[in-house]
C-alpha cells in the first residue's frame, strides 16, 4: 500500500496541492531565508525549525509581501526580500 503525496498549502490562493508542486522559502536556524525550487538540481532545503513558506510559481507577486513572509517566517522586521526575489528569478526564470 502506496503513501499519499504530502500535501502543502499555497499562502497566496490558499489551494492545496501535493508539495513538490510549490516554491517555497524556508527560514534556517540562524534566521537566512533561502528559496527553495523543487525543479532545481540540487536536493530540496532542509527545514530544521519547522517554518516554511509555500506557493505557487504564478501566485508568487502575491505571496511575497514582505510583511507577509515576515509574519509567517517569525523573523524580526523584514528581510531585503528584492535581493530574493532577483535570486529566485536567477534559479527560476519564469517567475
């Protein structure tokens, strides 16, 4: 008997889908927050704390208010959230 696929919440249009289907942003233990692309090469970020941010690849100019990821990620002001997204636009150019 078969798992089923773990299933994640899209922070933007609130519709759930299987998570390998969306981005997300995973805050690390010293408080970075790094974008995390499923398609990528590289193997999926760990999330030690448990807080993850996840959406959907065409609901990304709405999920990314920085005050929004702020509040979710439980971090101190808002991080420099331009200098991420031009990183997530490098990784992921249909963003």
């Amino acid at each position: 008997m078969s798992k089923p696929p773990a299933l994640r919440c899209c922070q933007a249009c609130r519709k759930i889908e299987p998570k390998k289907e969306l981005l997300r942003l995973v805050r690390l233990p010293d408080g970075e927050i790094v974008f995390d692309d499923p398609m990528a090469e590289k193997p999926r970020v760990k999330c030690p704390n448990g807080r993850s941010y996840s959406f959907h690849r065409e609901c990304a100019k709405k999920a990314l208010v920085p005050g929004k990821v702020a509040h979710f990620l439980k971090v101190e002001g808002n991080r420099n959230l331009e200098d991420l997204l031009d990183q997530m636009k490098k990784m992921s150019p249909s963003l």
